[in-house]
C-alpha cells in the first residue's frame, strides 16, 4: 500500500524508492540506499530540493533560532554522504522532505515520481490544499526553526536518473520555466535565480572576472540576496552559468616533489 503521508525523512524515502524496509536493522545500507542519500543530499545542499528541517540561509545566533536546523552546521555530515565516504543516520533521519516538494523537484528534473509515494492512477491531490503550481499562488514556505522538532521516523530510495539536459542558450529565469509556465518557486529557488542573472550580466562587462570576484561583488551579495546564503552555495549556483573557458576556471595546479 502507498504512502500517503505528507512528509517523509530522506531516511526513508532513501529505502522505500529502492523497495527496502527501513525500519529493518541495516548494518550496511545497500548501494542503491546510499546512492539515494547521496542524490537527495547533493539536491538539498544545491537548492535543488526544498527541506523543510535544515535551511541553507546563514544562521544568525541573534535571531533566536537553533543552529540544528541550518545545513551549515552539518555540513562536514553533507559532504561526506555526498562523497559516499560516511552516512550519518542521525542526520538522514532528521533531514524532512514535503511530498509536493518531491513532486517539484522530481518534474524539474525529469525523475518519474516515486510510485511507494505518488501511486500511478489514484485520485489524489498531491498539491497542498488550496495552492496550485501555477506562478500566482503562494510561495512555498520557508523553515520555522523555532517549532521545528527532529524526526523519529526511518525511511528511504532508489538512484534517480539524471536530470535532464538544459540547452546553452537558456538564461537562469528561463531553466525555471515551462512551456504552460506553471512553477512554484521557493525562496531560495528564486535567490538562486536573482544571483544567476545578475552574475550573468556582470561577465558581460568583466568577461575575464573570477568567480568568487562575481560572487562576493556589491551586485550579487546585495542587491541579488546572495549575502543571506553561505558563500559556498552562491559559487555553486554561479558555476552553472560561469561563462569563460573552462581551462580559465580551474585552480592552480599542485606542485608534484
């Protein structure tokens, strides 16, 4: 029987999209589980996929809110999941996805809908109540950080396919597109979308400029918001739209003794 909870841990979706019982006793997660936590994460981390526990904005100590629920404070955890070096359960299991979040990222991206989750051919409404996908509805929510609790429950996946490929001509705002022009974006979705564009127009005057120049330029951490994001996550959303020739853009090379 299909789930029809609002909400699930990436622990979970992890293993239900592989056809494994998270709940049984693992030892050692099975490739296709950690394959999921790894495709789910490096999502989360990028924007990608909204979580609804563990925010990509700066943490503020005086905003009253607790470092757990900021990615940052995770993010050595992050990495190495990504890197399919080490899996923290602790963190899978308190990272929250919104089930109208999977349905976004998975038709952005191409990925069918998980069936454990979206069961092919019932009716049922997987928007929440009263809001549409449509560009006029109301934003998507940003975390409470304050009312947020950690999850109990363990779930999981299996690996997704690769997004599809974005013609070179498209601009930023035009990746977020569809041809109905349906789309709710989030508002990281739309800082990422503010600092593309922005960074886009920059390389037009500095065709040479470096990338962490861009990106720590008044134009971008200003105007475009990037100041509310690490600085980490602003070069990732740069480097899909980074222009110059890629020898230009690789560091320098390590001495060898």
């Amino acid at each position: 029987m299909p789930l029809l909870n609002d909400e699930l841990s990436v622990w979970e979706i992890a293993f239900r999209w592989a056809d494994h019982d998270p709940d049984k006793l693992w030892i050692r997660c099975p490739l296709l589980v950690r394959d999921n936590f790894r495709t789910l994460l490096d999502a989360i981390l990028n924007g990608h996929l909204f979580c609804t526990t563990l925010a990509l904005e700066k943490w503020d100590p005086n905003a009253g809110s607790q470092p757990e629920f900021f990615i940052r404070h995770y993010i050595d955890e992050v990495h190495a999941c990504i890197q399919g070096q080490r899996f923290n359960r602790k963190l899978l299991r308190f990272a929250v996805i919104e089930r109208w979040s999977m349905q976004q990222w998975c038709e952005r991206w191409g990925i069918p809908l998980p069936a454990f989750w979206f069961p092919p051919g019932w009716n049922i409404e997987y928007e929440r109540p009263g809001e549409g996908l449509d560009a006029s509805s109301p934003k998507s929510p940003q975390p409470d950080v304050d009312s947020l609790a950690p999850q109990q429950t363990e779930s999981s996946m299996s690996l997704c396919p690769a997004p599809a490929a974005e013609k070179p001509e498209e601009t930023a705002t035009e990746r977020e597109s569809v041809a109905d022009g349906k789309r709710t974006l989030d508002r990281r979705q739309r800082g990422k979308i503010a600092c593309q564009e922005v960074a886009i127009r920059l390389w037009r005057t500095q065709p040479g400029a470096d990338m962490k120049v861009i990106a720590g330029s008044q134009e971008v951490q200003k105007l475009a918001g990037g100041e509310d994001y690490e600085f980490e996550v602003v070069l990732r959303w740069l480097s899909e739209i980074d222009p110059r020739d890629p020898a230009k853009k690789r560091g320098p090379k390590k001495k060898t003794i």
